[in-house]
C-alpha cells in the first residue's frame, strides 16, 4: 500500500488504552493495493493511535 493511504480496519487487539496500541485486521483494496494485498486483509501488530494521522498509524474516522 502507498504510504499515507487509509483503509478500514476492526481492532482485534488492545495493548495499551494510554497510547492506543492496538493491532488491526485491515481491509485493503485487493490487488489495486498491489499483489501482496490481493487477499484484501492484511493484518497490522502494535499499531498506535495518532490523531495527525501519520504513517502507519491509526485514527478514527472523519464526520461531517
């Protein structure tokens, strides 16, 4: 996947609740992701929440 590209995603795991490490089953957009993503889910260990949504982070979604 490019670098900076969101994706939905079911945490599957809580680490840690004071820096929001989680891990994740991400859903990625099959091979147009590239060919390591054609099962369409990868799956992310130890992946911290960041509301400036940096690289490999996550975030809760927008509202309008």
């Amino acid at each position: 996947m490019s670098d900076g590209e969101h994706r939905p995603a079911v945490i599957v795991k809580v680490w840690n609740k004071e820096n929001g490490m989680v891990n994740l089953q991400v859903f990625t957009d099959g091979v147009n992701d590239g060919p390591l993503y054609e099962s369409g889910l990868l799956w992310q260990t130890s992946v911290e929440h960041s509301d400036a949504k940096m690289v490999r982070t996550w975030h809760w979604p927008e509202r309008e």
